[in-house]
C-alpha cells in the first residue's frame, strides 16, 4: 500500500500507544485522521487532544466514515467482538492491522527492530532517544509513553525508523527489518505458542530476514537467544556481561548522584578489548545495563558521537509503567511496573532490592493471562525472592480468554510452600488498596506489578 495516496484514515483501538503513535505519524503526512475506543482514559488521551485527532468513546457502525480510505485496527478487536470491524469488512473497506501498517511504515526507512521476550520497550526508547540526540532525526514507535517525549512516539524527517516489535501473534512475519535488536528469548504467551520450539522459531524466522549488508545485535547472556541468533545471514554482534560478548559490560559496583537527585548506577563497556567508554544510568538494576548497552551497539556501529550517547543514556528517565515512581503515602514509596513475566518480575525486584535495600518491599501482583499462569507457575512462584510480601489480586484473563482452570489463590498456596506466610491473596483492586491504607510507613516501597490495570493500587494509594 502506498501511503501517499491515502488522503482519510479511522483508527479502531486509537488509544493504544501504538495506535495513538500511528495516528500522529499519519496526522503529520497531511491525512485526515479520526478514529474510536473505550471510555476508559490512557495518557494517550492527552495526546490525541494536543494533536486534535477526533475520536469516538465507543464503537458503532455508524462511526465509519462514508469517504475513508484506509481503516487501521488494533489486534486486539475482529468481525466477532467489534461492530465497526464487521462494517468495515462489509463495506470492503481497505483494512490493515497495527503490525500490518507499522510494517508498511518501516519499509519507507531504514527499519530497526527491537524485539525479545523482555526489555524491548526500554531498549527501543533509550536507542531512539540516543540517536535523536545523536542529531540523526529518527523516527520511532515505543509501546509505551517515553517520560521525556511525553508520548510514544518521534516524527524525525532522517533515514532511521526505529520500533518495538512485539512476537505475539506472529506479529513479527509483518516486518522486514534493516537491523534489529534481540534482547532475549524466554517463553511466553503459551495461549498462542504451543511450545518453546515454536516460540523461538517466529524469532528465528524474524531475524534470518535481516539482509547481509543489515545487522543483528543480541544479548550473549542469553543461550537461547543465541541460538535464535544462528538463523540470521548477516553480521551478529553480542552484548552482556559475559567475558566472549563483542561489547562487554563491567558492573563498577559504583554509584553517584545525578544533578536532579537521582542515584547513578556506573559502567563500562569494552568493544574488541579495549575500552569503548563509562557510561551512566539512573534506571535501576542489571536488566537495564543490558538494555542500555543493546542501544550503545546500535550506535557504535552506525558510527554516532558516543558523548552525545553517554548524555542521552544519562538523562534518560524510562517509560510509564517500567518501575515508575508514582508517589508517597504516609512515607511510604509507591512504584508501579508492567513486570508480568517470572524472569521480569525477578529483574525488577532484585534492582528494587539494590536501591531500596532498607526498606520492607510490598510487591501486588496482577497475574496476567490463565494460559500464562498456568504454564508458568512453578516460576512465578520462585520469583518473589527479593519481595518481603507478596498481595495476589485475581487474574487479569483480558479479551483473550474467558477462563483458564488456575487461580491467583493456587500461585498463593505454592509461594507459600516455598516461603511460608510470604503471600496473601486478596481478589480485587480495591480491597488491596483497603488493606494497605493504613498498614505502610515510611519504612515500606509498594510496587503495583503487572500487565492489567494494577497500576490503580499505587495511583489510587497516593
């Protein structure tokens, strides 16, 4: 499809950030754009407001206009579940996907995708905002609001365009990257993955598609990862800790204050055995090293000005929802993080840990998906570790299942099994935020984690 043509496009989902990101970018093209969700309100609200793209806080037949020339439509909705997709099939309306347009838009530049089961939000902000400071004016669509663009998404008028690419649902088979970025492969959404096999086969088939004169950066602490990495035809360089990684991390275990307050957690990098340069970064734990590091690789290898990085990683406040800092209650801090994966949810405490190692950690947790749970439920209880209680709210089952034969109270029994009296289930959102009320201090941190709307408990404490 040439976009150039397209004069009208309705967005349905236009909420979402990638939606939202969308119609920004299309909006900035000259086409008309309109579109409709929920009533429910997301920062993208704001955002659309600023941009005044019009939309529609329902969905109706009605909604579609007679002159549109192109529908774009967030995966999450089909003929079954949404009335508007029903008349857009019915009217033979040309109809693309959010994987199916990002694709599109990716082929127009130099397409660099960033993909893996966890990090892939952060690592595709931190790299976009590298390069935008680096002055090569990339384009950019993160899946979640970027603290310092106030949106999720960069309309740069350079050769780069760089997107979070997510694997589920095989959305991966709609791009046709330059370069990418592979930051890990665990399993994950076993309602759409049988197995492990299959799983790391939509990566393998993503990153062989790479052309020889494109690149691949991957985590060499990551086996599987590497071995996804196999697949693909052109140059692999690796990152991590791991003495054989081309661009080698070493954690200085030291830490400094940054001219606003925040705490800098310091390191290097060695590229081919010598020193590439110190770098730091306000973004807890090791996770974040490595994510920051994936985009330093990025960079070194299109040959940008590595101060002007070692700036942008340093300034770099993170996305909504990646352990942000929601307030205080009663002294308490209250964080919220979208960590809905065992090996996140472990990342995430063990660098909670490290900066708040004083303080009594709460962590509430929304399990997100009954397959997910299910499949994955001797890690999810052996991932608390470094929580000293862990709430267990009922399972968010989202439009993607109705029911799933497991319970937020058998993740309960079984943390318990492992650390006696650590867990407690309580069903709903507003009896979490009941019982913490007058239970924290400021000897407490309450981190909201997962992938539903948990983020209601902190918000709804402060």
């Amino acid at each position: 499809m040439n976009l150039n043509e397209i004069k009208k496009a309705y967005l349905i989902g236009i909420k979402g950030s990638g939606m939202t990101a969308v119609a920004e970018i299309l909006k900035a093209r000259g086409i008309e754009v309109s579109g409709s969700d929920t009533k429910e309100k997301f920062f993208t609200d704001e955002i659309l407001g600023k941009n005044r793209i019009s939309f529609t806080e329902e969905f109706s037949a009605e909604n579609i206009p007679e002159d549109v020339d192109l529908v774009v439509y967030s995966t999450a909705y089909n003929e079954n579940n949404n009335a508007e997709m029903l008349e857009a099939r019915k009217r033979g309306l040309n109809m693309l996907s959010y994987p199916e347009i990002l694709g599109v838009l990716f082929k127009e530049k130099l397409g660099i995708a960033v993909c893996g089961t966890h990090g892939k939000t952060t690592t595709t902000a931190i790299l976009a905002t590298c390069m935008k400071e680096a002055e090569v004016k990339p384009s950019a669509i993160v899946g979640s609001k970027v603290i310092e663009w106030n949106g999720s998404v960069l309309k740069g008028k350079g050769n780069f365009f760089v997107a979070e690419a997510d694997e589920y649902q095989n959305k991966l088979a709609y791009y046709n990257p330059w370069s990418a970025v592979l930051t890990s492969v665990d399993f994950d959404h076993p309602d759409f993955f049988e197995t492990f096999e299959d799983y790391k086969k939509t990566f393998s088939n993503f990153v062989a598609k790479i052309p020889k004169h494109g690149f691949l950066v991957v985590c060499g602490d990551d086996a599987d990862a590497i071995r996804v990495a196999k697949s693909a035809s052109c140059q692999v360089l690796t990152y991590g800790f791991g003495e054989e990684c081309d661009y080698k991390i070493v954690d200085l275990s030291s830490k400094n204050w940054s001219g606003d307050g925040e705490l800098v957690k310091n390191f290097r990098i060695f590229y081919a055995g010598e020193i590439l340069g110190e770098f730091g970064t306000t973004l807890i734990g090791r996770h974040n090293m490595l994510n920051a590091t994936a985009a330093i690789a990025v960079c070194h290898k299109l040959k940008l000005d590595l101060e002007k990085i070692k700036k942008a990683i340093l300034s770099f406040k993170g996305t909504s929802r990646r352990f942000e800092y929601i307030g205080e209650r009663d002294g308490a801090i209250l964080i919220d993080d979208y960590a809905h994966h065992p090996e996140e949810i472990k990342a995430t405490l063990k660098g909670a840990r490290e900066k708040y190692y004083r303080k009594n950690i709460w962590t509430v947790f929304h399990p997100h998906t009954f397959t997910r749970t299910k499949a994955l439920l001797q890690e999810f209880a052996q991932s608390f570790d470094s929580a000293d209680k862990v709430i267990v709210i009922d399972i968010y089952g989202s439009a993607r299942e109705i029911q799933g034969g497991i319970s937020s109270a058998d993740l309960v029994e079984l943390i318990n099994k492992y650390n006696p009296g650590k867990a407690e289930y309580i069903p709903t959102i507003p009896e979490v935020v009941k019982f913490l009320k007058n239970k924290i201090s400021s000897k407490d941190v309450v981190i909201s984690m997962g992938a539903g709307n948990v983020w209601e408990v902190t918000k709804n404490l402060c």
